[in-house]
C-alpha cells in the first residue's frame, strides 16, 4: 500500500498525460513475491530476491522517475502496453520456475559432505589471480585496443598472436575471482589484517576502470566485497553500502565526465591518460557539471540502468521493419569451451552493434546499443523467446540458489559459483546473452578445476529447516553466522 500511494503522489506531482500506473504497481507486486520465501540474504531463494530486485531497477525504475516528472516511458494508450505484458510474464514465468527448481531439488537433496580450501590457498590463490587478471586487463585495454572503435579492435587483434589474445581473455577471467577469494578468506577465516589489501584492491579497480573507461571494471571491487559479506554473514555491510551510496553519488558523475571529455570531446588515448592521469582527473573534474547538468547532460546512474526502451524498441520493430534472428546472436554460446586456436572461424556476432545497425538508432558503427536478455530473446524468437529463454533462466537461477546456498554450508566453491551466476546471468541481464553465458560456463569450468585441486576441508551439510550449530569446526574453516532477524546488525 505504500508504494501504490506513492505512485500516486509522484503521478499527482507530474501530472503525466500517460501514467503506467497499473504496470509500475503490478511489476512492484511481482519484485516484492520473493520476500514471501526469502529465507535469509544466503538462502535458497536469495538468488532470487537479488534478481527480482535488479529486474524492477532495470523495467521499472525508469517509469517511477517518469512518473515524478510528469513525462511518458510508452506511448500506447492500452492499460498494459504489449511491452509491459512481456515484461510482467517474463519476470512471473522466472519465479514460478525457481520455486519448483527449489522444491524439487529440496525433495531430492540427501545429507552430503561438501569441501572447502585451506585457507593459506584460498589467501595465495586470491592474489595472484587478482594480479595476474589486473595486468592483463591494464593491457588489454591501454596498449593493445586503445580505444572503444571497430578500427582500433581490428589493430589491436592484429599486434598479437591468436594464442596471446586467447591468453589474455582468460586472464582477465581471472580477476573477479581473485578479489572473491581474498573476500572469502577475510570474512571465512575471520583475518582482520585482510581488511587493509582489501580495500587497496577496490581502490585500485576505481583507479583501473577510470583509465580503461569501464564502469563495471571500476565498481567491481566493492560489489564483489559487499556481496560477499552479504552471503557469508546473512547481513547487510552498513559500511560498505554507504560507500557504495557516496561512489554513485561523487564517483559516477566524474565517470561521465571524463568519458565525455577526455574520450569524446578531446580523443585523449588511453596510453596518454596513464602518463597525465593528474592532469586528465582535473580535466575530468573541470568538465563534470556542464557535462551532468542541462538539456543535453549524460545520463544519471538510474537512467542508464533502465532497459525498458530497448525492449519496447525491440517488440515495436521486429518482425515489422526488423526481421527475427532466429538464434543467430546466441550462436557463440555454441563455441563455449573452443578457442579460435581450435576453431579459426568460431562465431563471434557484436549484438550490441548489430541491434544498433538492424534497428538505425545511431549512425556510428562502434555505438553498442544493449538489448537486455529479455529482448534478445523477443529479437530471435517473439513470445516463444521469452517464453523458454526465462523458464531457463529460472531454471538456472533456481538450481545455483538451492544447490550452492551458503546458508546450508560455506565454502569457497559455493561462493564462487554463487557470486559469478549473480555477476553474469543476474547482473549481466542487461546486456547481451552469448556474452554473459559464455563467461559465466568458462568460469564454473574454472571453478571446477580449482575445486578439485584444492578443496580437502570436510564441511557437513546443515539440515533442512533445523535449527543447530554451525557444522563446520572453527579450527579447521570459516566461522559461520547464523541470524537473520536482524538484517542490519
């Protein structure tokens, strides 16, 4: 009731012509279900709480602000545009599969042993990969593709070898997992002095994804720290949100800025950033508020992160103007585990600039238009689409939340495979699905791997439903948090 009445302020505010009212109030009832089976922030069915709440940020978010402003996100006069139903069944068909991937997995699951690593592996383990992802990424993207153009791609590729790129892809795949690792062994093990080379690894992902010109890079520090305190002690960092809070309100702005300034206006290389990084932070700085105020400001960090455009755009043109895919943008998910060192002529489709070529939503050909995992799939397929690309999405989502839980038993391996499917299948939602899917099963073959090479710590499995102490002994793992009364403890 609280949020219908403050739909209805925001809408009395803007005085829209056009309100979504109903579907804003119907697509916020179906984000709030999961709190029904919500079992604690590292249950069963926090998988799914984490992408319904990213689900209504990326399809809902956006009409709320209209709303306020009194400006229309859809111009059909329906109740629910055809646009808002693909929206509301996709998000419904997601739930309704997880709870029975759940309950079925729930059914079958027997007491079972799971293992995890010593943490002097974990602690060594996690920085080297850091590391190693860290300089690959810095090179990738200072001195080999020196900017974001199809030309600089094509010059880059062509300076190295095809078994050094293949490396360096890897590589950078390395990255994410080195920063859970060092994560897990400072809340697992309880190493205090972890706390300080912790946060000296996110500032220096700020620092790296504000020279390379990728957001996701700079954020992804904190996010991975948070997300890990959130499913190791079933709470929430207080901290830690803050400073995520204080990153979008100072931080992203500057990013802004200094894509518009530095690598749009200027055409300042990557390489030349890194000589004057102080100069082009003031730069940067200098520019942020002409480039974030006015008619023609970039756009704010909520606004970038609504997708329901792309998706109207896409079930307005297709099949009319725009013809289906038909799966020719998943075909890469194909190649999976095939380098080009095995298959020269591996599918490799750039969805983001065929969506903005097949669609003419700008002239340049090295504009990335995202076409989100709900409207790829219309864009193949129509209904049929979303239809069966959700069911296994749900699918998906349902057997990581239920299987690999860390409230049943916390282990490294959980951890990683939880965080990457948040990462790639949640998180990744808004982009392209060859993309996501292909990263996210390279990196649970990866994590396999690891798993059997280093896991050797017995860890028993908590009972369904029961209440008892922790199974694992504090001597030989991580010390295990128990409580979800209080969230914000």
């Amino acid at each position: 009731m609280a949020f219908v009445l403050a739909v209805a302020i925001a809408f009395a505010i803007g005085g829209s012509q056009n309100p979504r009212i109903l579907y804003v109030i119907l697509l916020f009832a179906l984000c709030s279900t999961s709190i029904i089976d919500l079992d604690g922030l590292n249950g069963r069915y926090a998988l799914l709480g984490i992408f319904l709440f990213s689900y209504f940020v990326m399809y809902g978010a956006g009409d709320c602000s209209a709303l306020l402003q009194g400006t229309t996100t859809d111009k059909s006069t329906a109740a629910l545009s055809t646009t808002e139903a693909i929206v509301l069944v996709g998000g419904a068909i997601v739930i309704l599969i997880y709870r029975l991937v759940v309950l079925i997995n729930s059914a079958i699951a027997k007491a079972q042993v799971a293992r995890d690593w010593p943490a002097r592996a974990i602690f060594l383990a996690g920085f080297l990969m850091w590391a190693i992802g860290t300089y690959a990424t810095y090179v990738w993207y200072v001195h080999i593709i020196t900017d974001t153009t199809n030309e600089a791609l094509r010059k880059g590729l062509q300076s190295i070898s095809t078994y050094a790129a293949s490396a360096y892809i890897l590589a950078q795949m390395l990255q994410p997992l080195g920063i859970l690792l060092i994560a897990y062994a400072w809340r697992g093990y309880r190493l205090g002095f972890l706390v300080v080379p912790l946060l000296g690894v996110v500032v220096v992902q700020v620092i790296l994804g504000f020279i390379i010109d990728i957001k996701g890079t700079a954020m992804l520090g904190g996010i991975l720290v948070i997300v890990t305190i959130v499913l190791m002690d079933g709470r929430l960092p207080k901290l830690w949100l803050a400073g995520a809070v204080a990153y979008v309100i100072l931080v992203f702005p500057i990013f802004q800025a200094y894509r518009a300034e530095i690598h749009g206006t200027r055409g300042v290389a990557r390489t030349t950033v890194v000589e004057n990084l102080g100069k082009t932070l003031n730069l940067a700085l200098s520019a942020e508020n002409r480039v974030n105020s006015g008619r023609d400001r970039a756009q704010t960090f909520l606004e970038r992160s609504s997708l329901l455009g792309s998706v109207q755009l896409i079930v307005e043109k297709t099949g009319n103007a725009v013809p289906f895919q038909h799966g020719h943008t998943l075909t890469p998910i194909l190649a999976t585990f095939l380098p080009k060192i095995v298959w020269s002529d591996k599918p490799d489709v750039p969805t983001g600039q065929v969506m903005n070529k097949e669609f003419h939503v700008t002239d340049s050909e090295d504009v990335y238009i995202s076409p989100s995992h709900l409207g790829e799939l219309y864009w193949n397929f129509g209904w049929l689409g979303v239809l069966v690309g959700m069911t296994a999405i749900g699918g998906i989502l349902g057997f990581v939340g239920s299987r690999f839980n860390l409230a049943d038993a916390k282990t490294v391996t959980r951890l990683l495979i939880t965080v990457v499917t948040i990462k790639q299948v949640v998180m990744s939602f808004e982009g392209v699905i060859a993309a996501s899917y292909v990263v996210w099963l390279r990196s649970l073959a990866g994590i396999g791997l690891l798993h059997v090479i280093f896991a050797r710590i017995p860890v028993r499995l908590r009972g369904r439903g029961t209440e008892h102490e922790e199974s694992r002994m504090p001597a030989i793992g991580p010390i295990g948090v128990k409580s979800f009364s209080n969230l914000m403890s």
